[in-house]
C-alpha cells in the first residue's frame, strides 16, 4: 500500500517496494536492453593453423647464378663504396638480359628491373649497362605513378603487389637494387631488427611466389673484424633474411687495383665456392653531346684470396685513423705522466689529470694503457697504476702480470 507525500507522489512502506520499482516511483524499471555481444566471443581475422608435415610438397633449389644467387630469393652484395659494387649490377644485368648467366636461365634470355636511387640513369646506369654488353630493351627502370600524375620512387613492401605483376608481365627473372635500403618504406627503421623484416619478409615472399630473384647491393658500417655479415649497415636483419651474401672487398695484398667477390653466406647451397677476382676497366662511348667515359668490370677468373681475409686488410676510415691518433697521444701521455712519479697514483687522480690535459675520458685512458707496461693494483678500496722501474719490473709479481689481466681486475670500478 502507498502513502501520498505533499506533493502528491506516492510513497512505498519503510519495508520496501517489490523489487524493479523505485520508492518514489510506482511504476517497475524497464528491463535492461541486451546486448547481443555481451556473450559473443570477440570476432577475429586470425586463427592458429596446424598443417602435417607430410603434407608439405617438397621442392628442389634452383639458382639464376649456379651455386652463388637461388631462383626466388633474396641475395644481399655488401661492400665499401668505391670498389665497382654497381658495374657488378651491371655485368649481372647484362649475362641475365642475354642469357649468359650460368644457371636456371642460361641459353633464356630474361628481363631485369632495375631500381637506383644513387646514379643518374643518363649519366651512369644506361652507359654501365651499354659497355657491359645489355640488351637494353630488356632492362626496365622502375617508378611509380602516383595518381596524380607525379612519379615516386619504389616503395617496399608497399608496392610488392604491384611488382608482381610486372614480374610476370615482362618475363623478369632479376630485380636489381641499388641498395636496397633505399626502396624500404620511410616508415622502417632500418636499424631496428623487428621493424626491418616488416619490409624484407614481404619482399621475399614476392621473390619466392614470382621466381624473381631479387639482389640488393649494401654497404658496409664503420665496425671493425672479419665478419662480414656483422658489417652489413643496417640491422641484422638483412643478412638473416637473405639466402645467399655475396661480398665485395679491394684486393690490398696484391696491390693491383683488383677486387675479390666471395660467397659469405649460402642457406640453399655451398659456401665454399671460389671467389672471384675482377678489375674495373674504362670504356669511352660516343653521346649526342660527345664523347664520355664508363666503368666496366671485367671478371679475370678465379681467386684463393676471400673477402674475409681482406676486411682488416682495408684502408681505416677517417674517423678510425682519428681514434688511432687520439689514442697513440694518449699513452705517450700516460707513459711521461707516470715516469715523473715513484709512488703509485690513484686512478681518480690520473683521470682527473687526463681530463684536463687532453680531455681525454676514463675509457679512453684504459685504452691507451693496452699494450704498456703499466700496472694497476687495488689497495683496500683504490685502484693504483703505477709504471714500474726496469729493474723491478722482472720481481714484482702484480708488474708481470698480462694485459688481459690487467683488463679483468680493471672490472671493478675505482672509488
């Protein structure tokens, strides 16, 4: 029963109204609105895909160059700048364009695309590619209308599907690219592993589904050491990517001007195959405003002579040559300042010292210790170095002690 307020609503007794109504409200709420998705599962564009091994077709490698570049997969060519990677472009073009390369197409002459965003196409690729010998109505440059009418450069993985297309629209059995970390979308960092496969892996998709093959030239960074595929500038993901690495370095050991093409790396074949010696020779060629000068490779047979083996071989660059410098004027430093003193000096003071001389670091003083007779010793909580007497040096126990001693017991920080 309810009792009228002065306003005349009607009241529920203190001991509540029926359930759904309000005590000010005789009327029951509405029921709730259902919401079909409330107890649906979430819709989704993926789903886990289990598929037997037996049930995968296998399939033989074939290879566009026999045993050095597969059919229908990435090959990446790093070297220095200088040493004739683009005139190797070039003669690739050319053997595939006739029909000379050995491998997959040898006797079929085949089409190459060529992408490039270094060299001028009148001024540098379409020479390279006459005084290699190309059939030039074979050799494709490469851009992309925009539908405004405004030509853009290539854009990978953007521009895969359209690629495809005319791959198998022009017979295309090469995709050169000079080098390959110009094409890859602006959004990818190159040097980021993860983000770097979100432009190569949709590139050897298309590489596998065509048959193309697709090269791209790289450059090396300023890293030093023998490994090749940790010099390639960019992210590791290059190499890994890649099924094939062909290396480019000057051969330094013979002092002829020549160079030494090496397999590095060969997922699908073997990777003892011989390197390559070449040299680069100059071709004049007549043009309608006169005569001009082309480089051309010329491959003189093989070589016992690998790139691994010319690496630390190689000219250092100018910032490698300044480290070197800084680091010699650092230990004559070094050697004069602790000659002047019988004690050990505490390590905080020395680089104080150093800081204030010639600005040099706490690393770069430890550096330039290597391969000195400098000691270092720690008493209590201190780090001391100290050069040792040539007459004592032969009795003190903490003085013998090697360099790479000297570096592990440097571990712990001076207090």
């Amino acid at each position: 029963m309810t009792h009228p307020d002065a306003n005349g609503r009607h009241l529920w007794p203190v001991n509540g109204p029926d359930p759904g109504v309000h005590e000010l409200d005789p009327e029951p709420f509405p029921d709730p609105v259902h919401d079909p998705y409330e107890s649906t599962p979430p819709t989704t564009t993926r789903r886990v895909r289990l598929t037997p091994a037996a049930g995968i077709r296998l399939r033989p490698t074939f290879w566009l160059w026999d045993g050095r570049m597969p059919h229908g997969a990435i090959t990446i060519g790093p070297g220095r700048e200088g040493i004739g990677k683009s005139l190797f472009c070039a003669w690739l073009a050319a053997r595939v364009t006739l029909g000379e390369l050995p491998g997959e197409h040898y006797g079929q002459p085949k089409s190459v695309i060529y992408a490039a965003t270094e060299d001028s196409w009148e001024r540098t690729l379409a020479g390279r590619l006459v005084v290699a010998g190309a059939d030039m109505n074979r050799v494709f440059r490469v851009e992309v209308e925009h539908i405004g009418g405004m030509t853009l450069p290539l854009s990978l993985p953007k521009d895969c599907d359209a690629m495809a297309s005319e791959i198998t629209a022009h017979d295309v059995a090469l995709l050169i690219v000079d080098p390959l970390i110009s094409v890859l979308d602006e959004k990818i960092n190159p040097h980021a592993d993860r983000d770097l496969r979100t432009g190569l892996e949709p590139l050897a998709k298309l590489a596998d589904q065509t048959g193309c093959t697709i090269f791209g030239l790289a450059h090396f960074n300023k890293a030093s050491g023998t490994d090749v595929l940790s010099r390639i500038m960019g992210g590791r993901a290059f190499s890994a990517v890649a099924r094939a690495v062909i290396a480019f370095a000057r051969n330094t050991r013979d002092g002829d001007g020549s160079c030494v093409i090496s397999q590095v790396k060969n997922n699908l074949g073997k990777l003892d195959v011989p390197s390559l010696r070449y040299v680069v020779e100059s071709v004049e060629l007549d043009t309608a405003e006169g005569p001009a000068q082309w480089g051309q490779m010329v491959i003189t047979g093989e070589t016992n002579v690998h790139v691994n083996d010319l690496l630390d071989d190689a000219p250092p660059s100018r910032e490698e040559t300044d480290r070197r410098k800084e680091r010699e004027l650092a230990r004559a430093w070094l050697l004069e300042f602790l000659a002047g003193r019988d004690e050990p000096t505490w390590a905080n003071d020395l680089y104080a010292a150093g800081a204030e001389v010639g600005n040099w670091s706490e690393d770069q003083l430890k550096n330039a210790k290597k391969n000195t007779p400098i000691t270092v010793k720690k008493v209590g909580k201190r780090w001391y170095w100290q050069l040792p007497a040539d007459d004592d040096a032969a009795d003190s126990e903490e003085e013998g002690k090697s360099a790479r001693a000297q570096e592990r017991t440097e571990a712990d920080p001076p207090s």
